[in-house]
C-alpha cells in the first residue's frame, strides 16, 4: 500500500509539474505595442557594409525615437547580410543587430525583428520581373532553410525578454496559393514553439500582407502570444506617386486626397499603357471610410483569435505632394486609432522616411509631429 502511495504521489508531481508548465506557456506577455517606425535600408535592402553600416544607426537614434514618443521600431534583416551562400554567419550583422536591441532595452523601445528578404524568397520578385526566384513554397529544402535561419537567430536572440523583443518570421509572403502559406506557418510555428514556447511571434496574411487576405489566414490555435500583421499603402496612385518601381510611379497628372483621385481630363492626357491602371481612380471615392472599410476583415480576424492586430507597413513616398500627404497620414491614424492598431512607418530614414541622416535633421518635421501627436 505505501509503495502504491509513494507511486501514486510521484505521478500527481509529474502531472502538476506540466500543469504548471503548460499555463507558464499560455501565460500572455507583455509585448505591448502603439506607436513604432521601421529601420529600414540597414541590416535589409542595403549594400551598405564595414563603416558606413556601423555608423547608420547609432546610439542616437534610438534615443531620439523615444523622447519623440515612439515605444518600438521594426528592424528589417535579410538572409543575404546575416550569412553567406555556404550558410556561414557574417559576424559584423549579428554583431549590429543585437548591438540594436540592446540600445532598444535602454531606451525604452520594444523591437520586431523581420526576417524581410531570403534567398528563396523574394516579396517583389515578380514586378521586378524574376516570378521563377521565389522557391520557398515548392521547396522542402527551402522551407527547412528557412527553420534553420530562426534556430540561429533563436539562439542568438533568447536572452533578451519576452516582453521586449518578438520575432517576424517571413516578410511579405507571396504563395500561389493561401493555403500554402497556412501550412508553412504551422511547420514554423511549430519549430519555433519547440525551441521559445513564450516568445511573441509576427504573423502577416499572403499575398503581401495584404489587408484583403487576412480573412484566408489560419493562425494556430490556442496561442495568446502571436500579433496579426498586414500592410497598407492604399491608394497606391498617391503613396507611391513618382516611385521608379511601381507601375503606377510613371503617371505624372495630377492626384487629389480626399476624393476622386483622378480627373477625367487627367486620365485622359496619361499614356495609353497607364489608362488601364487609373481606370479604377476615376470613379473610387478614398477617404477615411474608404480606409475603415479595407481594414474591416483584418480587424474581424483579430476578433476573431483574440489578438493584437499591427499594421507593419505604411506610409508615402518623399516626392508626393506633402498636403496629400498629411491628409492621408491624418485619416490612417484616426483608424489606427479607432480599432486600437499598433503601427510602424515606412520608414525612419529612407525614402518614405522623416529623418536625414547626412543632414542630422528632421527632413519632414510637420510628419512627424502628427506621428507623434505633437
């Protein structure tokens, strides 16, 4: 009977024990966002290297984004800058990114770290005409590349707290199919539960991360410790105005915000091989109650899974008209603001960006004070 007690007692430990492990798991962390911007053309999108890379972000700068009143930055990283074609790590990336994180701690910013750009995956592949490079959701060997990136970055990266740092494993997807993306969300989610059961992990929709797929995005269940993501640079004919790789970058008539973007005079004085793009700005109305609406299904999604919803991406393009501008910027914060959806700009000091890092100044200051709502 003893021996029955002392093996009945022994299992009521082990199970406590999981218990106790399982609702540590479930625990919610305190990754909470607001207000953030992206730091990108860095350790992402840049040729930069040696030097001139260590003296892009500084010290400085992360303290100058918190006395302006934003809580956490977005850092864009690509495959090709944090490892070699052998898969060998390149030290001096490694080296600024946790260089980034730690000045985030001190400074009182909470950081996304977005794996943005890999070898078998590339966001703008097909308008840049190159639709055969992307075999991450035909390849095996790819996908588990992809595993393989976060295991490092994991075991580089595990220290810093919960609360502090979250993870965005992949950038943009753009699979043929939505349930591709699904199932390779479930095989990294997976991977990465295994290796940071707690850890607050980014999750965006297809295509994108458009706002119009969100409601074909299957999130794993059961975990509280995950924020929904997509991007908005709707309407393009105005965000992107004069952008050399966009399509729509090439019409130079005249767009207005609010309203009818396009006027019939307008369209008709555009090149013929334009005309089919701003067909749908001649008679579309885009105002704040065009913006609440695009995001009706993200907002539903979040509801729906009980989760915080983060718009990663958004913002315009340097050269357009800067009234357009503010106007726009005005009625994305009033939704952000109404359906309390955490942001970050594109971007801190590239060309959508607010700060010039040559001139160490404010390159759109009146941007900036609606940002922060000065």
């Amino acid at each position: 009977m003893k021996k029955i007690l002392t093996i009945f007692a022994a299992v009521v430990l082990v199970f406590s024990a999981c218990s106790t492990k399982n609702e540590k798991n479930n625990e919610v962390n305190d990754f909470r966002i607001h207000r953030g911007t992206n730091l990108s053309h860095w350790l992402s999108q840049s040729e930069e290297r040696g030097e001139a890379r260590q003296l892009h972000i500084q010290e400085d700068d992360f303290a100058r984004l918190d006395s302006l009143g934003f809580d956490f930055v977005r850092i864009p990283i690509d495959e090709v800058q944090f490892w070699d074609e052998e898969g060998n790590k390149l030290p001096e990336a490694w080296n600024l990114l946790t260089f980034a994180l730690d000045q985030c701690g001190k400074h009182h910013l909470r950081a996304i770290v977005d794996l943005h750009i890999i070898r078998s995956h590339y966001f703008n592949a097909v308008n840049e005409g190159d639709g055969n490079a992307n075999t991450l959701f035909t390849s095996e060997e790819a996908q588990q590349q992809l595993i393989n990136m976060w295991y490092e970055l994991s075991d580089a990266l595990k220290g810093y707290s919960n609360d502090s740092v979250a993870y965005e494993f992949m950038n943009e997807p753009v699979a043929e199919k939505h349930e591709q993306w699904n199932q390779l969300i479930a095989k990294v989610h997976k991977a990465l539960r295994e290796r940071e059961p707690q850890r607050t992990l980014v999750i965006g929709s297809n295509l994108w991360q458009g706002y119009e797929t969100m409601k074909f995005l299957k999130v794993p269940e059961g975990d509280k410790n995950i924020v929904l993501s997509f991007h908005y640079y709707n309407p393009m004919i105005l965000t992107h105005y004069g952008a050399w790789w966009t399509p729509i970058g090439r019409y130079t008539g005249e767009v207005n915000y609010p309203g009818v973007l396009v006027s019939k005079e307008d369209y008709e004085a555009a090149p013929d091989t334009l005309k089919p793009l701003l067909e749908p700005y001649l008679t579309q109305v885009w105002d704040v109650n065009r913006i609440r609406e695009d995001f009706k299904d993200a907002i539903e999604v979040a509801k729906k899974y009980d989760l915080q919803l983060f718009c990663g991406e958004w913002g315009v393009y340097e050269p357009v008209n800067r009234e357009l501008a503010y106007k726009w910027t005005k009625d994305m914060l009033s939704v952000f603001d109404e359906f309390n959806i955490a942001w970050t700009t594109w971007c801190y000091d590239a060309d959508f960006g607010f700060w010039d890092q040559q001139k160490n100044d404010f390159k759109d200051k009146p941007l900036v004070d609606l940002l922060t709502g000065k």
